[in-house]
C-alpha cells in the first residue's frame, strides 16, 4: 500500500518528524467489500511446515486450508478440501476423499500427493519444522523425524489424485483436529520443489489454496489479503479485500480504532491497550471470550542460576496472580492453576499448584536455592526478565518484578527486544525468564504439554526435559481409554509444576472490539480467526 501523507499545517523539521511517527494509511473501503484492522508483528514465516508464531499462523490460517477446518460455531471440525473421511473399526486408519474442485490459486487441482509431500515436509528432519511433533501420532513419523526411518516408511499416502490414507500408531480421538490446524496444510508440490524460496516471493510463486490469497505484504509494514477466486467455496466469501497495517503498539492501535483507521481489533488482528478495557466497556462494545490459552514465563533451565529448581518454584510461588488479572489485565482472565488451561476438558478444577501469592513457602524455596548457589543473601541474586516490545507484556513485567523484588529482596532486571529478535533469542537461549503466550493448537489437554516432550522439541524453548515427563506422554498416546490418558496426562503435568521448567501466570480470555456494520468476527476458543466468515453491511 502507497504511503499517504495527511495535510497539516506544520512545516520543515517539524512536519518530516511528525508524517515519520504516523502508521501508513490504508486505503478506501470499496463498495463495502475491504476490511481494514492490524496484525501485531512482522511474520516470521508463511511457510505452513516452518512458522510457529501466532502473527504467522494467523496469516497461514485463512490463506490455506486443510483436509478439515472448524465450524464456524468451533464446536465441530467439517470437511475443507477433504468432503468426506472413513475410519477403520480399529480407529487408526483414515481415508480421506478430497473435493475434486479443490483448486490452488494458480489454477492447480489440488491433489492428495500435495498434501502427502506437504505432511512429510514438515516431519523431514532437514526442514527443523517446530510442529513436526505433532505429526508423531502417524506411524513412521516419530522414527523419520529422528534419523531412525525413511519418509517411504510414514504412514500417509496418496492412493489416488482425490484419496489420501493416513495410519497412525493408535486411535487419536482428537486427530480430526489435527487436520484443520495450518502445520497440517497442503503445499503446491510443484511450486515448491521450483522454488526453495516460494514463501518469500511476493509475486504469483506465494500459492495458496484457501479462501483468501496474499495479495501484499511489504515487510515490517503492512499485508493484505485478498478473495481466492479459485476457491472452491468462494461464492461464501462476502468480503473481497483485509488489509493490515503491522502495529506492535497496543496504544497507537486503540487509537486507530478510536479514529475509525481500522474496523475491528481483535487477536492475533491486533491488541489493545489494557487502559482501554474501561472506556469500551462503557461504550458496550468490548466482546470478552473465554480462551483455551495460557500466559507463561518459560525458564532457561540452562541459565547457571535457573538451572536450580529451588529458584524457580520461588519465582512461581511469588506471583500475586489474583492482583496482576485483577488491577493489571483488567479482561476477566483467570489466575493459571496449572500448565493446561481450566478450559480444557477434564482440567477444570482438579489441579491448583499454587496459593495465590504464597510468599512464605517462596522464600523457602529462595533460601534453599540461594544455599545450593553459594550466595548468602536474597539481594546477591539478579534475575533478568525478557519480553517482545509490547506495552501490556511490560506492564506485566514491571508487575512482577516489584513483587519479586519487594517480597523475595531479589534485584529483578526487564529485557525487551522486536519480536523477531526476541524468538530468535529464545531459539538460542539467550534469556533467563522470557515471557510468551500459547494457545492451543486442537482442543486437547496434549497441546500444552506436548512441547516440553524434549528439550528438542521445536516450541520447548526450556532446554528441560524428563524421561518420567515423556513416559507419561507415551502412556497417553497408547491410551484408548478417555478416562485413564486423561489421568495419564494430568500426571505429566504434575512432573512438570514440580520442576517449574515453566511457571503458568494466568488463563487468557480473548478480548475484541468492531464497528457496528463488522458480522461474522468470532474467534474460537484456540484463538483462530476465520475470515471466510467475515462480512460488511
């Protein structure tokens, strides 16, 4: 999008620092068809095998479009490119009958050996795919992924153009899914294999299946997508352009709300300011969600300090998680029990691993850790907190570090950096406490402990792991019982609270706000935001 300066009255020095300050304009609705809203960071990748942020897969989301997607209630999955699935008595082989009008934006069919190339793509060891972990319930997939078997040997194949087999290991209630999540899209086989490089290209290379397409993206600027007239379903698709301008701040995006710049915000379409929550809530326009998502504080347990236990379970249990939702927040979140959500089915109410600001039991913990680092005093001990540049994750920060700082003595130092610095941080380990959100990929307690399976594992980040930790996980994988993987489960959890790798902050609720004339905008409860759904009175 072209930038356009406004008029105004200054000149000079003046006027140049002033137009600098100002996000681009977006253009001109038209004929009611355009949408204009914000996306909080630069992607780190639309490559559906590579990205794992939520800025990126928010993109890939509503650009590609899996063998399932959800309904447009998020109680169910349906069918996407796949119109109709068959599963074996035994639960373990799916037979998926692909759409034969399912296009790619090139005009392409798009067949079942894209998505086989697609799903052994993202579980070759040689693409670092963060997600490949998930593709583990197929058989094959884990021992391919480790160097230990061949991609012939995974358990997907295209029978035929129209009819993809899947087998996995054991029945996987939750693999339906699986399907509608973005790291399980197709990739256009031919467009990838031309060229390495095809989701960097901003020209006709960017192929896509989905009901939109990319029609800009100019980086650290602004994207817009576009209707896929190759869609098979696009005749349900009312709204014909989004655009959205790359904003990290939660202040100027509030007020570009405010200004009528933008029509709706509403994550990963953009945050707002925590002090806004007030004044939309009088207005009677502020929309909050419950949200299968958790806030965390992940630890490097390789950092010579984090590494002792101690202090990490000070850290956790000095948290007044109550007073941070309460006076910080302000969107009706919960305080985090544990690592899975009170969401999740079977994880209501069960577990509840801290008080709420056990001081007391922290300074135990603190002294304790403190004596096995050699240090005398609770003020010798520095912790450095790290977050991506965002005003709510700093008023979070600042938060707990008067409370470490007051109530354990501790000297706590705040890190921030851009986004994209700040994951390539965390990827190195360069961090002691990094802050970060997860969401959960499928509506399934799995999704939020499955990254700590390894210190591997693409989104640990930790560097911990646990050979108990990851027995459970392959207890529950075996499992055909609901009730005893559910069980299974909850003890994986229990290993992990009682090592601290990760300390759970609180339970997001999902926070938005639109113009009156926006329908169609709803998030689902794994913070998806389905634009084919969008329309414009």
């Amino acid at each position: 999008m072209k930038q356009v300066l406004k008029k105004t009255l200054l000149a000079g020095a003046a006027f140049l620092a002033l137009a600098a300050s100002l996000p681009t304009p977006l253009p001109a609705h038209a004929q009611g068809k355009e949408v204009n809203t914000v996306v909080s960071s630069e992607m780190a990748s639309i490559d559906p095998a590579k990205a794992s942020d939520a800025p990126s897969g928010n993109i890939i989301h509503n650009v590609f479009e899996g063998l399932t997607r959800e309904s447009q209630d998020f109680k169910s999955q349906v069918p996407g490119v796949a119109e109709s699935w068959q599963v074996s008595e035994d639960g373990k082989t799916y037979t998926f009958k692909l759409r034969s009008d399912a296009k790619w934006s090139n005009g392409d069919p798009v067949t079942a050996g894209d998505f086989e190339y697609a799903w052994k793509r993202v579980i070759n060891p040689e693409t670092g795919a963060d997600y490949a972990g998930l593709f583990f319930v197929i058989e094959g997939a884990q021992a391919y992924n480790e160097g230990k078997g061949s991609a012939d040997q995974v358990g997907v194949k295209a029978v035929d153009d129209t009819t993809l087999e899947v087998k996995l290991v054991n029945p996987t209630a939750y693999f339906l899914s699986l399907t509608a999540f973005y790291a399980f899209a197709p990739v256009n086989k031919k467009v990838v294999e031309a060229n390495a490089d095809w989701a960097d290209d901003l020209s006709d290379k960017y192929v896509t299946n989905g009901a939109f397409k990319l029609a800009e993206w100019n980086h650290n600027s602004d994207i817009a997508l576009e209707k896929n007239d190759q869609y098979w379903d696009k005749d349900n698709v009312k709204v014909d352009r989004v655009n959205a301008q790359i904003v990290e701040s939660d202040a100027t995006v509030t007020k570009m709300f405010q200004s009528g710049e933008i029509d709706f915000v509403s994550a990963p379409f953009g945050t707002l300011s925590l002090d806004s929550f007030e004044g939309f809530k009088k207005q009677g326009i502020l929309n909050v969600e419950p949200q299968s998502a958790i806030y965390v504080y992940k630890i490097n347990t390789k950092d010579s300090v984090m590494s002792n236990v101690n202090i990490r379970k000070a850290l956790a249990l000095a948290i007044d998680r109550q007073g941070l939702v309460t006076n910080i927040t302000k969107a009706e979140q919960k305080p985090a029990k544990g690592i899975v959500p009170a969401s999740v089915t079977g994880f209501e109410a069960d577990a509840n691993y801290f008080k709420d600001a056990d001081y007391e039991g922290a300074k135990e913990y603190l002294a304790k850790g403190l004596q096995e680092l050699g240090l005398k005093d609770p003020s010798e001990l520095t912790v450095k907190i790290s977050m991506n540049t965002n005003e709510a994750h700093a008023a979070i920060a600042q938060y707990i570090q008067e409370g470490w700082s007051k109530n354990l003595g501790i000297k706590v130092e705040l890190d921030n950096s851009e986004f994209q610095v700040y994951l390539d941080r965390l990827k190195t380990g360069d961090f002691q406490v990094a802050r970060l959100g997860w969401s959960g990929d499928f509506n399934d307690a799995l999704t939020f402990l499955d990254q700590y399976r390894s210190a591997d594992a693409g989104n640990n980040y930790t560097g911990w792991e646990n050979a108990d930790y990851a027995k459970y996980l392959e207890e529950a994988a075996k499992e055909t019982d609901a009730n005893k993987r559910l069980e299974i489960l909850k003890k994986a959890e229990k290993v992990l609270m009682d090592e601290m790798p990760v300390i759970p902050i609180y339970d997001y609720t999902h926070v938005s706000v639109k113009k009156d004339n926006i329908k169609g905008l709803a998030t689902s409860p794994l913070g998806k935001i389905d634009l084919k759904y969008l329309e414009v009175e």
